[in-house]
C-alpha cells in the first residue's frame, strides 16, 4: 500500500540500507531475463500512473498558479515529457534486454564519419516512438556517441558476457533534486534494469511530491526487497551516501550537493 509522504530520519537510514542490500543480491541473481519480467510489471503500473496528479506537485513546488495561463501550459508540457520519456526509457531497455537474454548484442545504428572514420552510434531518438511522441525529438533534439579514432563498437559484446550481474549486489543511491520530474523516475531505471543495482531515491524535500507516485509504480520491486523511496533532508542523504553498504551514488542536482559527496 502506497503511503503519505513522510519526513526519512537519520535514524532510519540503517534498517533501509540492510533491507535494500540484502536483496541485491537476489535482483542480480535474476539476470538480465528475470529483470526484464520486473521491467514489464513497472511498465504496466506506469502505463497506469496519474501524471496529472503527478506534475500538479510538481506546479505547486515550482510556486506557480495551477490555474494560470503558465501553470496550465507547465503543467501539460510536464505531462507529455515525463510519460513520453518514461515510455521510451522503458521501451529501449526491454528491447536491449530481450536480445541480450537471447545472447544477441544490442541493437545500433552506426555509421562511419566521412572526415575521421570515426564509429558513430546514434542514441537518441532511436525507436518510432522516440522520433513521433518524444517531445524532445520533436523540437528537433538528437544524440550520437562518437568512439574514439581506431576504435569499433565491442559494448554489446561486453554487455553480453556481464548481463547476468553488471553491478549485481550492490546498492546505489539515487539524490533526487532535479528540476523536472523524468530525470529521477529514469535514473532509478537505469541503475535497476541496466546497472542492476538495488536502488534507495532520496527526494529533496522540495521535490517530496514524487514520492508516493514512486511508491505505487515501484511497489512489486519495493515488496521483493531491492528498492525503497523516502524523502529526507540533508543529514538523511549524508549518511545514506556514506553508508558503508552502499557502492555508488547518482546525483541529479546542485553543484554544491556534488562537491559536499565528492570532496
């Protein structure tokens, strides 16, 4: 059951932490086959989600009118950003994941630069729905990887050989403190279902909105043990990233928070 947003105390961060690491270790033991029925049930709940509600707190931590001319038009650009990100987000890695279980590497669009020869591998957008219903691809947005002189496209390989655990039984912490509500909903994706990490978010308390929408989507993962949701303030992300049982963090938000973990 989805609960309220509470304030996380420091004094909590203990008992989350060993809950989250024990199950590590089972979510890496699933491999990248028994991850992707998980993904599947994630896409199922999100593909149900109240995106309304969702960036209506989004409005309100912004300070803007929810009934304004602008808070309207935030609003139902947020809307379509955060569901058309999280669908593709979802989509390409479900891909990936079935030709890796069937021991295929992942599929490219690769091409040679004219000028150095370069490998040139096309990210973004890669899929119909990326290219129709991405609001970034829409105005125009793309992305490439460029590797370096002399070098050929060998992930997929690499890929291959360490589905089966890529950073399994580790524990990564998410500091949710982004200014638009997809960027923390796919960090936690990307350290589930392509690092294979077992993920703790920590939601700045301004962002606390994210919570309980983070809670009903993730709940199946949240029961099996591998992921948790709180909100909490400084002191609470302090020990969570020094906590000795956690192997990395991700940050998405201020330099200052970057430089307190780092240096």
């Amino acid at each position: 059951m989805c609960q309220a947003p509470k304030i996380f105390l420091a004094s909590d961060v203990d008992a989350t932490v060993e809950r989250v690491a024990a199950g590590s270790h089972a979510w890496a033991a699933l491999g990248v086959e028994g991850r992707l029925r998980h993904l599947h049930t994630l896409r199922s709940k999100l593909s149900r989600a109240d995106f309304a509600a969702w960036t209506a707190g989004s409005i309100h931590a912004q300070g803007l009118d929810p009934n304004s001319d602008l808070g309207r038009a935030q609003q139902v650009a947020e809307m379509m950003t955060l569901s058309a990100v999280a669908a593709g987000e979802l989509g390409r890695i479900a891909d990936t994941c079935k030709r890796l279980a069937a021991g295929k590497p992942p599929a490219l669009k690769l091409r040679r630069s004219a000028t150095s020869e370069q490998v040139v591998c096309s990210t973004f957008p890669v899929t119909r729905y990326d290219k129709w219903c991405n609001p970034l691809a829409l105005a125009g947005f793309s992305s490439e990887v460029w590797l370096a002189p002399g070098a050929e496209a060998t992930q997929g390989g690499e890929a291959i050989k360490s589905s089966s655990t890529a950073d399994g039984g580790r524990v990564c912490v998410v500091l949710g403190a982004g200014n638009q509500d997809f960027l923390t909903l796919v960090d936690c994706i990307d350290k589930l279902f392509v690092r294979g990490c077992a993920v703790i978010v920590k939601h700045h308390p301004v962002r606390q909105h994210q919570h309980e929408h983070i809670l009903r989507c993730f709940e199946p993962l949240i029961e099996l043990g591998v992921f948790a949701s709180v909100v909490g303030d400084a002191e609470v992300g302090a020990k969570l990233v020094h906590h000795e049982s956690v192997a990395s963090v991700h940050l998405t938000g201020g330099v200052a928070t970057h430089d307190a973990i780092v240096w």
